[in-house]
C-alpha cells in the first residue's frame, strides 16, 4: 500500500484513472499448494470452499483497506476504483480476486495478538493459482504495468511452477507445550448468569458469549501442513489462511458458510445449535434426537433462521428450505439453508454487511448483543467470527464465517469459540459445548 510504482502493491485509493489492472492465465499442471505456500513470502492467502473452489495466493498487486463504521462502502468504492480498467479475458475459474476479511468490531484496533490486522483488509494476489475439478489456473497481475511484462512474468512463473511436486507430504504437528484461558469456568458461570439476567430483563434475545485459548507450541508452525490435517478431519469445511506479513497468520476451518453471490443468485445458512458427536452410532443417534428435540436449540436456531430471512427480504426473494443436521467430526449442528434471488444486482461486501454478524456469532438485538460483548469477554475478538473470503471485478464471491479458527504468531497460537447465550442457559452445559469447537485446531496441532 505505501508503493505507488509498478513493481509493489498500490492502495485503490492511489490509482490513477489512466492506469489499468493487468492479468494474464494460463493452465498448468496440477501441483502442491502447500509447495507453492512454503516457496513464497506473505502476503499470502488460501481459500477452499466444501467440494468446489480452491484457491491460493501470494504477493500483493494491490490491497484494499478501510476502517470505522463506513468500511463497507470505503471497501466497494476501492474495489469499484481498481477494477475499473481491467484487462483480462480469462475463464472463469482463473479471474482476478481479493482475498481477505474484516474485524468482527468496527473500532477494532491491531492490538496483540492481531497485529498486522486491521479493520478490514483485502489482497489482490500477485500470483494465484485456481483449483477446480482436474484443472489448475495460475493468474500473474500487476497493476498499471506494461501487458507485455505480464506476459513475460506469466512464463516465468509457469515455468518456475513446472518444478514444484504434485503432491508434497504434511510434516509432522507442532505440538502442544501449554495452554492458558483467558476467562476462567468461575469467571464464564459469572458472564452467563449476567447475560442470562439481562435477556429475563427483556434487554436481550440472545448474545453469543466467546473465549480465547491461548497454546504454546513445542515446534514452530506451519500453517499450510495444519489445514491439510484439517482438510483430511474436516472435509466438508471451508479453509482459509489469511497472512498478511511473516509475523502473524490467521487460519481456521469454518462450517459455515455466510454468504455466496453469483450474478443475483445468493446462498447462506443458518448454523446455530449443537451437540457432541457420539462414540457409537447409537449414542450419535441419541444426541442427534436430542439436538432435534431441544426447544432451547430449536429457540436458538429459528432466531438465526428468521434474522437472515429478514435481512435479505428487501434485496429480494428469499426461500427458507428445510432443516437438517449438519454432522462434523467432533460436533453436529442443526443447519437450514437459505437462498435469495435479488432484484437488482448487488456487490458481494453489501451482502456481507448485510449479515454481519449473524445471530450466531452475535447476538439479538444486535446493539444491545454487541454491548453485552464489548462489557463482558476478556479479549478482543479482532478477526474470529468475522467475515473472511474473496470478491472479484463482477462483485461475484464467496465468504464464511470465520469461527473454528485461531491467530498464529511465533510459537503461540490463540484460538477462539464461543456459544449462544439464550434465556435458560446452564453455564456448565455452555462451557462444555464451548471446550467442543476447540478440538478441530487443537487436534490439528497436537502430536497425539
């Protein structure tokens, strides 16, 4: 952002009306994106959806920031203002993205651990690679530079790529040296008992209450090697890694998708209510019949279901389709997919704000829920359970949400979950749901 020449990224905010943004693919043979991620420095991002798109990146074209309370409409103004001039005619799968997200607070600051993290930050990859069914794109851009030098930049990095590995082993997990909680069980009873006073007040519907783990590790990380594990345990998660610098990268493997736009078809889901998964299938029976028959998940769950509804009608036509359990390794959630067909076309960030945050990770109402939470955790939420993904010129994307996920810096990594607080909530049960969406990173670092 603080290079305006051809050679470094630029902001939007310093492009000029004149200069253009030039990308040029090519297909290549399918290589390991692992290889690409440990032979390239950050910024670089990666991004896989549930059985479809898959996405790595590296270097910066450009980046997108914005911050405060009018960071959406800052974000689509900068991507309106760097797309403006593109010169590409590319496949679909190969076109130019920006990857990134945003703080789940809008006055969020880059405190530890999210140094290197503001408000809401979006990357245009210097070099990026595509994953769709057996094709692999690589897409080389640079903004306002000569076409042809991106032609002679396309080749070198194709054949660069021809010596990477197909496939290239996960090494070995970091291990687990130590944890510590940043709210203790006495402290977590305390805020439940609180919040649980302040929806029987009528102040509240819901607020979903978080804690932070933080994990010492015996070994240094490597995040790519950890979302491979985590791709093998949890194959119908999304995964991303967001590493803006060397010093810090935030990663996860989230359920749960926020929200899909292609042209003025949209897709989301409400995913909110879970149990445990059980050691035979008829204990998993069992919880499975009891996730389905709890009125206070089934409570929890329809406040979510019918936000979202309500904050996609004015955009268009929304249909609600029947509710299922979404079933994970660990952990199984009542899920109801919702999909909206808008009126007019819209870019993919209005959908975002729209959204964020859902009743799942926030709370309702919203002011009061996001009240509660700034009064009560003990950390900053900075980039958990906020919105992370990627848009492209057509304002098409795809976001999740960011949960299941943790902040790497050095040897520590900070993890993040949290619970719907609602008005019959036992603390205890609470805390012990709350331990359960620890596990996918947890076992993804331990050497157990």
């Amino acid at each position: 952002m603080t290079s305006s020449h051809s050679d470094g990224p630029v902001s939007a905010a310093e492009t000029r009306p004149e200069a253009v943004l030039v990308s040029r693919a090519c297909e290549v043979p399918e290589l390991s994106y692992r290889a690409f991620l440990s032979r390239h420095d950050p910024p670089r991002v990666h991004w896989a959806a549930p059985a479809g798109l898959e996405l790595v990146g590296a270097g910066a074209a450009a980046r997108l920031t914005a911050s405060g309370p009018d960071r959406f409409g800052d974000l689509r103004a900068e991507a309106d203002r760097l797309f403006s001039d593109l010169d590409a005619q590319l496949p679909t799968p190969a076109r130019p993205r920006a990857f990134g997200g945003l703080a789940f607070d809008e006055n969020h600051e880059d405190a530890p651990p999210w140094e290197g993290f503001p408000a809401a930050e979006f990357v245009l990859p210097r070099i990026q690679l595509a994953r769709t069914d057996d094709r692999t794109w690589l897409t080389v851009s640079r903004y306002d530079a000569d076409p042809r030098a991106v032609d002679v930049e396309l080749e070198r990095v194709r054949e660069e790529l021809s010596t990477y590995p197909e496939m290239q082993p996960s090494g070995r997990p970091p291990g687990i040296a130590t944890t510590r909680r940043t709210t203790s069980r006495r402290e977590w009873t305390r805020q439940v008992d609180a919040a649980t006073d302040r929806i029987a007040a009528g102040d509240l519907r819901k607020v979903v209450l978080a804690q932070a783990l933080e994990a010492d590790l015996d070994a240094p990380i490597e995040i790519p090697d950890v979302l491979e594990r985590l791709r093998r345990t949890y194959p119908d998660c999304y995964r991303f890694l967001i590493e803006p610098t060397a010093d810090a990268g935030f990663f996860g493997a989230p359920p749960e998708r926020l929200v899909s736009l292609r042209g003025r078809t949209v897709e989301t889901e409400a995913l909110a209510g879970s149990v445990a998964r059980g050691e035979s299938p008829e204990t998993d029976h069992e919880l499975m019949a009891s996730l389905l028959e709890s009125g206070k998940l089934e409570h929890e769950h329809g406040v979510v279901v019918e936000t979202i509804r309500e904050q996609l009608a004015p955009l268009g036509e929304v249909t609600v389709e029947d509710r299922t359990v979404r079933k994970l390794a660990t952990i199984q959630h009542l899920r109801t997919p919702i999909t909206a067909r808008l009126a007019s076309d819209e870019h993919a960030l209005s959908l975002v704000e729209a959204l964020h945050p859902t009743p799942a990770v926030g709370g309702l109402p919203p002011e009061a829920a996001w009240g509660t939470i700034r009064e009560t955790e003990t950390f900053d939420r900075g980039w958990y359970a906020a919105p992370v993904g990627w848009f492209d010129a057509a304002g098409d994307g795809e976001f999740a949400v960011a949960i299941r996920s943790g902040v790497a810096r050095g040897r520590t990594v900070t993890l993040f979950a949290g619970n719907g607080i609602v008005a019959d909530s036992d603390p205890d049960e609470e805390w012990e749901e709350v331990q359960l969406k620890y596990r996918p990173v947890l076992d993804a670092l331990s050497r157990r």
